[in-house]
C-alpha cells in the first residue's frame, strides 16, 4: 500500500500545490540529482560508502585551490564528492607532471 503524504497551511498562497507537483515529481524521478544528472539512489548511496579520508582531503584540496565563487556549497561540495574517487587519480598525476615534468618525460620514454 503507498503513503499519504499531506502538504497543508491555513493561509494561502504559501506554494502548497507547488510543493506537491515538485515533490510528486522528485518521488517519481527515484533519483537523486548531482550536478545537473540524475543518478539512481542506490549508486548514490555506493560511491559515498567508498569514501575514505584521502577522498575527503582530495575535495578539500579542490575547494580552497578554487579561484571561482562557489554560489551553492552543499551543491558543490555533492557533486566534488560524489565524483572524487573517478577524478582524484588524474589530478594528483597532472600535480606531479605540472610539478617535476621530468617525471612525465621517463614515463613517456619507458612506453
């Protein structure tokens, strides 16, 4: 059996049905959005088992080097998570080449 789920105020105009539609539609999507795409809550909720404290400190690292205006944090921050264990590799190795490019070129050379 579903839930009931009542949104109500005693004074008008106060966007109860706006809430509803919004919400019903939210309900329906069965996913959560993270930086414009929506994903399903199940793989959500597995890359943010996977986090670890390097994780933590790579989206930390991300945010204060930053030179933009983040307008929304938890946003930000959502979305800087959730993709931090597929991009934390190739920006740690791009740190390196920037900083000893030495090291990029004895790469390039062993291939």
């Amino acid at each position: 059996m579903g839930k009931v789920i009542a949104v109500s105020n005693q004074k008008g105009g106060v966007a109860k049905t706006t809430t509803s539609i919004n919400l019903g539609v939210a309900l329906a999507r069965n996913g959560m959005v993270i930086a414009s795409n929506t994903y399903p809550v199940a793989l959500v909720k597995s890359k943010f088992l996977k986090l670890n404290y390097s994780h933590i400190e790579y989206v930390m690292d991300c945010f204060k080097s930053n030179t933009s205006k983040v307008k929304n944090i938890k946003k930000y921050l959502l979305a800087a998570l959730f993709n931090a264990p597929s991009t934390m590799d190739s920006y740690y190795r791009a740190e390196v080449n920037h900083d000893m490019p030495y090291m990029a070129m004895a790469r390039l050379e062993a291939l």
